[in-house]
C-alpha cells in the first residue's frame, strides 16, 4: 500500500463548504479516506457532501460553530459512534479581515481570533482522545492546521489576521513538541498558503477598492500577482495537495512544520 495511500482512515474537515475546504475533502475522499465535514454553512456543506457521494459514496456532514466548545463535542461524539476512529482533523475553518488597523474595533479583532484560533484550540483539544486512540493501530495520526503567509509576514490591511495566523503558527508547534514528548502519536503540522484565488482570497482587493486604497479590483490583482515570481495566485488544488500528504503516512516523520505554498511570494 502506498503511503499516500488514505484507505482505513476517517478525517474531520473544518469549513467544508466552500474554497480549500471542500477541495480538500474531495481529494482525501478520492485517496480513500472517510470525510467528515462540518460548517457553519450548512447549505454549503450539504452541496460538499452530494459531491463526495457522487465521488466515493462515503461521508458524514455536521452543522458546526467552530467556536463552540459544545459542537466540538458533540461531533466529535458522533465520529466515534459513527466511524469507530479518527485519524486526521484538519482545523480549516477561518475567516479574513481586511482592515488597517486604526479602523480595526477590539470587537472585530476578538470575532477573528476566537474563529481563527480558539475554534484550533477546542478542536485540538476535543479531538485528542480519539486521534491518539486511533493512533494505536496505525503508523499515527495526523492535525494539519491552516495558517497562513501572513502568520509569518505582514499584510497591509490585515493586523487582526496576522495575529492569529501567526498564533496558529506557533499554537502548532507547542502542541507538536508536547503531543510527541507525551507518546500520543499524533503529528502536528500547519500549513501556509499564500493569497489563493478563492472568495476569501480574493476579498482583500475587493475590500481595498472599497475604502479607497486602490483604484479598482484589476489594478490591484495586476499589483499582487507582480509579487509572485511564479507569476500567478494559488488555487485550492494547490493547497489541497500539501493537506493531503500531511493527512497521510507519507508524512509520518514530520511534526512541528510549517509547509508554505505561495508560489514564491514570501521568498522576495
């Protein structure tokens, strides 16, 4: 068997119904793996999860408030009577704020960590019985958190975001330490896109054109994509690749890394 090879394992996939989320869950389910998907856009998530039957046959889809500690319990629930095991959670779901700081309220800025880092935090927590549990008779199991470039660098208009991208960054790597030195074999790594051609990549130039920092969608989109020597934005099979083999054994020796996937972005 391949060690790409997801045959046997079940995966839980946060902010499913849309952009790197659901091709995510399309390309772990076409690897063999039973997904799991939540979203608060149940709608979303629903049409995600007609996909995956129409692919495999084999998923489950759950309402989830990420930032709910009660939801994360009561799916994670779920998966152990439904599945019997998990082996990868795939922490997701997040939000963007694109706003300067001075513009930015306390409010705006506590709605993205608790999306963006709490929703990490209780999921990692919630899920840890179960993954190391499963890990047991497997060659381990896997958390793969989504962060972000600008969890390493800084991004005009995005100060809220910054924060907790780079919390997520480092949250990862103190769990991968602990999670290791504890002998749960579970592995934790985050991953880092750089601007990506989905709604929520998309919506920076959108938002800037808004206030008035650059005169129209195109200029701007001319402007960022001048900043990639590869010469265009990511798209979400980009990022999906990377997820997928951190969800599998190919990965088995990696914790504590931050792989970044931006076409060269953050290199100049």
């Amino acid at each position: 068997m391949s060690n790409f090879d997801l045959s046997g394992k079940t995966v839980l996939i946060t902010g499913i119904a849309k952009g790197i989320g659901r091709q995510t869950a399309l390309e772990l389910s076409a690897l063999g793996a039973q997904v799991v998907g939540t979203d608060i856009d149940v709608k979303g998530a629903e049409e995600t999860q007609a996909l995956l039957r129409e692919q495999s046959g084999k998923s489950l889809v759950f309402a989830q408030d990420v930032t709910q500690a009660a939801d994360w319990k009561r799916v994670i629930e779920s998966i152990a009577k439904e599945c019997g095991r998990l082996d990868v959670l795939i922490n997701n779901a997040g939000i963007i704020l694109n706003k300067p700081f001075v513009m930015t309220s306390f409010e705006d800025y506590q709605r993205v960590q608790r999306i963006n880092v709490d929703s990490v935090w209780l999921g990692c927590q919630a899920a840890l019985p179960l993954l190391t549990e499963s890990a047991k008779t497997s060659k381990g199991s896997s958390i793969v958190n989504l962060s972000s470039v600008y969890g390493q660098v800084a991004g005009p208009m995005h100060a809220a975001y910054c924060a907790s991208k780079g919390a997520v960054r480092m949250l990862t790597k103190a769990m991968a330490v602990e999670f290791a030195r504890m002998k749960t074999g579970i592995r934790v790594n985050s991953v880092h896109p750089g601007p990506t051609n989905t709604d929520l990549g998309r919506s920076g130039l959108t938002d800037a054109v808004k206030i008035g920092l650059i005169p129209s969608y195109e200029a701007g989109l001319e402007m960022v994509l001048r900043q990639f020597p590869m010469g265009r934005m990511g798209e979400v099979d980009d990022i999906s690749s990377v997820i997928a083999f951190l969800a599998s054994d190919a990965s088995k020796f990696m914790t504590g890394t931050e792989l970044i996937i931006d076409g060269g972005f953050t290199v100049i």
